[in-house]
C-alpha cells in the first residue's frame, strides 16, 4: 500500500546534517510535526532547544513511545554505530509503514543490522555528501544541502515507492540523488574519502616522526604538503568510528595503494625514466579530468565557497558585483561532493588578492563567504 505524504517527522541525532535536512522539511511542509530525539530527559540540549525556539522543531522528546510511533519518516543522524542500537529500540515502536533512513558515511554495517532485525521493507540508507568543519545545529543551513550529491542505499525489500518518495523529496531540498548497493557505496566512499583521509593523516605523521629537533619540516611545511594533507584536520572520533565500520573496503583499497607505492619505487630505485614520466601523466590526465572544482584531497588555491539559495540569476548577480569591481573570474561552478567544504557556489580566482578583495566585497553585500 502507497504510503501517504509524510507529515510527521522523527530525528535521532540532530546535529549539523539532521539540523540542516529538518530546516528543508520545514520550509517544504510548514505545517509538519518534527520531533527530534533526546536521551536526556531535562532537555538541556542548546542545539535542540534553539531548534524549538526557531520553529524548525515541533518538540524535544526523551522516549521513543508516543510521538515517534507516529513518525512517517524517520532519520537517524546519530554517529554509524549508535545509530544500529537505536534501530533495535525504534523497531519496537515505529509504525508498520514507517520509512527508516540514516545519514552516514558507511553503509554495509547497517545494512546488516536493518537485515538482521528484519526491517528491510522501512529501511533506505541515505548519505548527504555535504558538511563543514563546523558542527552542530547552529551551524547548520538549508544551503548546505544544495546541490549536494545524496547517496540512496536501498535493500532488497525497499518498495519502489519509498525510493521515489525519498528520491523526490532529496529534489525538493535542492540536492543530487543517487541510487546505488551498499557495498558499492561503501568502496567508492573508501577510495575517494576514506583511504585519501589515511593517506593525509599517514603523511602529517610522517613528518612530524621524521622532523629534526629544530622542527624545520614543521616551519617549512606549506603549499602542496598543507593542501594535500587539509583533511586530516577532520575530527579523529569521527574517523576512528568511519575505520572501524567500513574497514574490508579501506582495507582492499589500501592494499592496493601499497601496491602503487611499491610499483613507484621500485620505479625510482631503478631510474626507470619512461614508468616515472607514464605514472605522472596518467595521474595528470585523470586528475585534469575530474571537473574543475575543489573537491577531494588537492584543493585548488584562491577559491571562496559562498552560501547561496539556489534562485534563477543568483551566480549572475554574483558574477556581475564581482565584475563591476574589475575582478577576474577564473572558475564558477556548483560543488556536488562537499563533504570536506561548506557552501554550494564556488569561485576561483588567479591571484590571493583577488580573492581577498571579493571577500571583502561580498561579506559587504551579506553573503555567508568561506574561504
């Protein structure tokens, strides 16, 4: 049977991507009851209770009995491992039609869990590839979504109308949806953020093991070894938790990144010329290919990210006060993959002052700007 249109709305884990998904549903149904989920039964929560406060959530709950046995939709955005004990107690209360969904990085682990306690007919996984350094609800936007990629995970046993359901309503909140297999999922994510995110920490290590007294690496560390290694700023919980559930994929793609390193040098110790020139261009072609934004691990220089709602002519009223100060554009464009980024617009510039001098210009004309 069609489920009707979801009115009432349940969140676990409310954070920076749940407070940024639970903006949308109250801008797209005004009218919605959305609840969010606290284990703490004095409701001290700031993040929650500014989420009341604003009207982005109907209440503040400390049970799953009552209000969230009438959930339409359900999304758990607590961390992957919490969020498999939570089904367990959601299982026991939900309603027979609900839609159960999640936000995480990883996808395998809790598809077993959603098998395992026989949930597969609620149960879609979802991944918004968006984020930011910054965390929690008052950070988060209904922005942030935009243009996003959001990965679909569904099982065996997930109707065709949830997944157009879920499909449209990622349209609706201005994101990219994309249908794929969990394990799937899980091995691209493992080669273009995970893997890439050991390889930058593995690097920071490196130098700092491998640093003289005077810490000369440490002073003289800039420009490609920062760009490179930006992301393993990330938060180490958060990575730690992403190791531990997905490691058969990060553990295949390891191994055959070593098996890269090897290749190369051996490639060296044998001067072998044309393999070193082959590997370098190879790298180069693909690199050139990917379009020209700043995703993954190589962040292009002088970019600003900007906040934008996603309205007819906003890149052009952008490009134009941009314009009318004699400032060159070097690349615009829409960032899909932003999980390593804020904003949805993305410009850059040929030279450090440009980009300086846009900031300043547009911060003027309030835009939210990132650099």
């Amino acid at each position: 049977m069609r489920m009707k249109t979801p009115s009432t709305f349940g969140f676990v884990g409310f954070g920076l991507i749940g407070g940024s998904i639970a903006r949308n549903l109250r801008f797209i149904y005004p009218n919605a009851k959305i609840y969010a989920y606290d284990y703490h039964p004095t409701h001290t929560n700031p993040n929650l209770l500014l989420a009341k406060e604003e009207g982005t959530l109907t209440d503040i709950v400390s049970s799953f009995d009552g209000v969230f046995s009438s959930c339409d939709l359900i999304f758990l955005c607590a961390p992957v491992l919490r969020n498999i004990d939570y089904l367990k107690e959601l299982k026991e209360t939900m309603q027979k039609n609900c839609i159960l969904t999640d936000v995480g990085s990883v996808k395998g682990n809790i598809h077993e869990a959603v098998s395992a306690l026989g949930l597969e007919a609620n149960f879609i996984g979802g991944h918004p590839m968006a984020g930011s350094e910054k965390t929690g609800y008052e950070n988060s936007t209904r922005q942030l979504l935009e243009n996003a990629f959001y990965i679909l995970t569904p099982t065996q046993q997930t109707p065709a109308f949830t997944i157009s359901y879920m499909e449209q309503l990622i349209s609706d909140i201005g994101s990219i949806p994309v249908v794929l297999e969990p394990k799937q999922h899980d091995d691209i994510v493992a080669a273009i953020s995970h893997v890439p995110h050991i390889i930058a920490a593995s690097l920071v290590n490196l130098v700092k093991d491998s640093d003289d007294a005077q810490e000369h690496m440490h002073a003289l560390a800039a420009g490609g070894f920062k760009d490179i290694t930006r992301i393993a700023s990330s938060s180490p919980v958060m990575w730690e938790n992403i190791c531990l559930t997905n490691a058969t994929s990060i553990s295949t793609c390891i191994d055959a990144y070593i098996a890269y390193l090897q290749r190369m040098k051996q490639g060296i110790k044998e001067k072998d010329s044309q393999f070193l020139t082959d590997f370098f261009q190879s790298s180069k072609d693909y690199r050139d290919s990917i379009p020209k934004k700043p995703i993954g691990v190589l962040k292009q220089n002088h970019t600003l990210h900007i906040a934008v709602d996603d309205k007819k002519g906003a890149i052009a009223i952008i490009a134009t006060i941009l314009a009318s100060h004699d400032i060159n554009l070097k690349n615009i464009g829409i960032e899909h993959n932003r999980e390593e980024t804020n904003g949805v617009l993305y410009i850059d510039f040929y030279t450090e002052e440009e980009k300086e001098s846009a900031m300043e210009i547009l911060n003027f004309h309030n835009y939210q700007i990132f650099s």
